[in-house]
C-alpha cells in the first residue's frame, strides 16, 4: 500500500512541474511574440488573450497555495 501511495505522488509531482514547464514555455512565446508585429493580442489596447489569462491565474494560484 505504501509503495503504492509513494508511485502516486512521485506521479503527482512529476506532472505538475511539466504542466509549469509547458505554462511558462506558453508564456515566454506569447511575451516574445508580443514584440513582434505578429503578436496574438489586440494591437489597439495591448490586452492579453482570455486563454493566457486564465493559464496565468491557474500557475499563480497554484504558486501561491504551496507558499501558504
């Protein structure tokens, strides 16, 4: 049972850091793209999409329940 537990968060750990690896490589892109005139945000108001929005409120959340 407990090597079990131990595969199951050793599993756990492993994808959350790929999930930030993929968020902060996501972000990186659209940051670099937004210096280019290729960006994927409205050149009018410079606003973010909605997507990254969320991706971004998700990491920061989980960010800030593991300092607590």
């Amino acid at each position: 049972m407990r090597k079990d537990m131990d595969i199951c968060l050793f599993t756990n750990h492993f994808l959350v850091s790929r999930l930030k690896i993929m968020l902060i490589s996501v972000n990186d892109r659209f940051w670099s793209a937004n210096n280019h005139d290729y960006s994927w945000s409205n050149p009018e108001n410079g606003s973010k999409p909605a997507e990254m929005l969320s991706l971004w409120r998700i990491f920061n959340q989980q960010r800030s329940w593991k300092e607590k």
